[in-house]
C-alpha cells in the first residue's frame, strides 16, 4: 500500500492502530475490524484494492485531488 501510493506520489499519513488507540477507535467507528484501510476523503478502502485506489486519488476522483 505504502509503495503504491508513494510511486503515484500521494502524501498519506500511517497510523497504527496497535498504538493509537483513537485511530483504533475511528476504524471500529467506520465499521472495520481489520486492516488495512485506506481513507480517501469520505472514501474507505479495505485491503489493497489498486482499481478503487486509482479511482479514490485521481483528480476528479471520489476523494478529491491528491
């Protein structure tokens, strides 16, 4: 996920949800029990799914310009 975003040059922000206990909680919120997912503006992602996440970062996108 890391190196796919990083390649497309989109800036993210890792939280680990072992850690930080808020990102835990606003994960459990958005209704995932498990990871990864990625949040693109309202957009959540679960899993590596390159097809969805091309579509979420593209200007125009459903998660805005990147």
């Amino acid at each position: 996920m890391k190196e796919f975003l990083s390649r497309e040059g989109v800036t993210f922000t890792v939280r680990n949800v072992d850690a930080d206990e808020q990102a835990y909680t606003e994960l459990v919120a958005r209704g995932f029990r498990s990871i990864p997912v990625t949040i693109v503006g309202d957009q959540a992602i679960r899993g590596f799914d390159e097809q969805a996440l091309r579509a979420a970062i593209a200007p125009g996108g459903e998660g805005g310009t990147p």
